[in-house]
C-alpha cells in the first residue's frame, strides 16, 4: 500500500499532526493530484477550529493547492497525467440545485470546500473532482500560483465583478496577504488605485506594487483624502476586522460599493443614513469557481503580478498557520512539498 506525508487535524481545536496516510485513489470523477505547493490561508481556522457544522474528522486542511495531475478517473474529460491543476476554496458543485442550473456555481446548495468537505492540500497528494480544477498557465511558479486559488481568484474576482470603470478610484484596504494582490490587480486593471492602510510604513511598497496613491489612516481621516479624489467608486476591504470597515464607507463616493472580503467577527457598524443619501451600498465576494481561479492564474501570469510568501516544508505547517495568524508572514505562507 504506497503511502504518503499528510498533516491533518483530527478534531474540532485540534492541532496539526503529521501523519503517513494511504495515497488516495481517484473516484470516476476525481483526479488526483501530485501536489506541489499549497497556501496557508486564515479561513484554514474553520477547519482547524471547527467554525463550520457537520466537518468530519480527521481531515487534511488546505484550499490553495497547484499540483500535477498524476491519475484520473473512468470519466474525467478535460484533464490528463501530467497537466498541471489548481484547487482553491470552491471544491465543487451539484450541478442540479437552482443555482447550478443558472450557472451560478458560488451559491450552489451542496458547494464543498477543500480542505474541509474532503481532504485538501497539506498532503504530497490529493484527489478533487474535475469541476473543481483550474488548468495553470506554463511557466506559472507553483508557490506564486498557490495563494493566487483562494486571495488572488477572491481579490480579482470581487474587483472584475464590482463595477468599476477603468478610471474609477479603487481603494483596496489593507495589504496583507490580500491587499498587496489586490493593490497589483486594482492597477492592472485600469482602476485609479488608492492604498489604503493604517501604517505609514507601507507606503513604499504601496507604491512599488503600482498604487497611484497611498493613504495612512491614522494620520488623519480617510474620508477627507478620499472625497479630493470625488470619492471611491469602489473599496475593497480586506482587513479582517469588521470595525475598521466603518470609516470605508465614508469614504465611498456617489453610488460607491463597499466589497467586503476580510472575514472577521465582529459586526461592521452601518446606519441607514451612511448609505441612502448617496446610493452607496456593502456587499460580500465569496473567492469564485474553478475557471474564475483559471482566469486569476492566467491575468496574474499576464501581468505579471507579484505574489509574495514566505515558504515552509510540509511539516512546519503548523508554524506557518502561527506565523500567519501572529502577522508575522509578509504576505502569504505556502507549504512546498519535496
Ligand atoms: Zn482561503
Ligand atoms: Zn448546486
């Protein structure tokens, strides 16, 4: 029975264990995947906390997976030994729910998560169904590619879907893990990009991965800033602190969306008047499905975008999700397997 190293978490506040499991063989639908890196991500706490009802136990974290197709299943179509794959958070689909039928995969009534409905990336292999696998560009490193499945495919997909013109002022708050994604796509786009961060430290790098602007929230209000620009059409916020999402809204201009996609626990503070005088409105971006994260690979390899993170072997998962949790991480954690 051939064998491999996995790092799995065998109860609700569990710790990481590294384990010897048995390779994994493929379902009709599966494939399996050598893995080659995959990203350490904080809602990897859902599994590791048990925040989510219903997870079985033990289970193999990890959502942002780039790896090689090793095997397939009797009816997989489109994927072949030897292709290399991504699985982020999006793990699949029912295709017969309402949603599926819209062809609104996100919502799907049965989606699972990788890394939490089955086993995910902090393993040497995997297996996931083929709706949940996204073909990586040639050339594409693995550990680039990793965080680029689950804060890439979120940051670029909120930001593709948020409405903003080539012109608007975007402001992207925050530059962790997925700001400093967020500030290169912002630009890429077309977007008139405002850094938006709480320390004047980061205006250097702001600058560097192609802000227009830089504001330091604690020197002063944001909103004064902002509203010299006419306003943001859009802020994406990405902080996972619901409080300092508050002051963002402020900041909106005329019909301006606040996009939320730092996961937090404490409620973001909004009254009627904030939103009804000038139109602005909040609303959530939950990552995307397998061809959005095909698409976030493909546009970061165009524009070369610069994915940041600080590797660990496989059996230092558990002090890179400590690292990542403290902040100490610039920017995103990534196991590579070896
Ligand atoms: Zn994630
Ligand atoms: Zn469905």
């Amino acid at each position: 029975m051939a064998m491999m190293a996995a790092v799995q978490i065998s109860k609700a506040r569990g710790n990481f264990e590294l384990v010897e499991k048995r390779i994994p063989d493929p379902s009709p639908d599966q494939v399996r995947i050598k893995v080659e890196a995959c990203g350490v991500c904080h809602s990897d706490l859902i599994l590791k906390d048990g925040l989510f009802p219903g997870i079985e136990y033990p289970r193999v974290p990890g959502h942002e997976v780039i790896g090689v197709v090793d095997a397939i299943g009797s009816m997989v179509k489109g994927f072949s030994p030897g292709q290399r794959v991504g699985v982020g958070w999006h793990g699949g689909h029912c295709f017969v729910c309402n949603s599926c039928r819209r062809g609104d995969f996100m919502t799907c009534d049965k989606a699972t998560v990788c890394g939490i409905s089955y086993d995910g990336g902090y393993a040497q292999y995997m297996v996931a169904p083929q709706d949940a696998l996204a073909h990586v560009p040639d050339g594409l490193d693995p550990v680039a590619g990793a965080p680029l499945m689950c804060a890439g495919v979120t940051t670029f997909n909120a930001l593709r879907h948020s409405g903003a013109k080539p012109g608007n002022v975007v402001g992207i708050q925050g530059m962790g893990g997925l700001g400093h994604l967020g500030i290169q796509f912002a630009r890429a786009m077309g977007y008139h990009t405002v850094a938006i961060s709480s320390s004047e430290s980061k205006r250097d790098l702001a600058m560097q991965l192609g802000a227009h602007d830089f504001v330091d929230t604690s020197a002063g209000p944001l909103a004064k800033s902002l509203q010299k620009l006419g306003g943001a059409a859009v802020i994406l916020a990405t902080a996972p602190s619901g409080k300092s999402m508050h002051p963002l809204i402020e900041a909106l201009g005329p019909g301006g969306k606040l996009v939320v996609i730092g996961v937090g626990p404490e409620p973001i503070a909004v009254t009627p008047l904030d939103l009804i005088p000038q139109r602005k409105s909040i609303l959530g971006w939950p990552s995307g499905d397998a061809m959005d994260s095909q698409e976030t690979l493909e546009f970061a390899a165009l524009t070369k975008t610069h994915v940041m993170v600080e590797v660990f072997p496989l059996e230092k998962a558990a002090s890179a999700f400590e690292h990542m949790l403290s902040g100490k991480v610039r920017f995103r954690a990534v196991l590579k397997m070896h």
